[in-house]
C-alpha cells in the first residue's frame, strides 16, 4: 500500500495516531480495485461489503448489502459496499466538469 497516501490525526485522548473513517474506506476501496479481476471470475454483477483487505458478504443488490453492513458493522467502520463489476475510469478535465466548454 505504498501507493496510498494516508492521512492521519493525533487523538487527544488516546496519544496514538488514527486513520480516519475516510481514510479507512480509501485503504479498502483500493484494496477492493485490487481483488476485483479475481472477484469478477466467481461473483460478477453481485454486490459486496468489503473490510480489513476481504470480502465480507455478497448480496443481489445493493440495498441488501447497506442493510448488512449496518447490521454487522456499524458506522465509522470503513467497510466499502461495491459492486462486483468491470469498470474502466473516464477522464474527464475540470472544463468538461464545470461547464466551460463551448460547441
């Protein structure tokens, strides 16, 4: 996990450094991106809720899978709820994203 780039705070209570809720689901999102070819052989178009670097549950939907992870898991956990399905980033500049393009 060279590649991510946490950022952390000092806790004032405890004196140890801690990830944010944030920081927790950037480190599964990427750790999910990751598994995603494998996930894709055995469970493709399911939903899943990934945690601590593995699959925790597969659902048919992604209503099922909150519901789930809220169950077992709570809020401020860093589970990531995500499809399993192909995908291909599309860059966009900033121009496209805010408007400033003219026909």
């Amino acid at each position: 996990m060279g590649r991510l780039n946490r950022v952390a705070f000092l806790s004032a209570s405890a004196g140890e450094m801690t990830m944010t809720t944030a920081d927790k689901v950037l480190e599964q999102t990427l750790l999910f991106r990751a598994g995603l070819p494998e996930l894709l052989k055995e469970h493709r178009g399911k939903w899943v809720v990934f945690l601590g670097g593995e699959v925790k549950s597969f659902h048919p939907n992604e209503r099922a899978a909150y519901d789930n992870a809220v169950k077992e898991f709570g809020p401020g956990t860093g589970y990531v709820i995500a499809p399993v399905i192909e995908t291909r980033p599309t860059p966009v500049t900033a121009a496209v994203m805010f408007g400033l393009t003219y026909a």
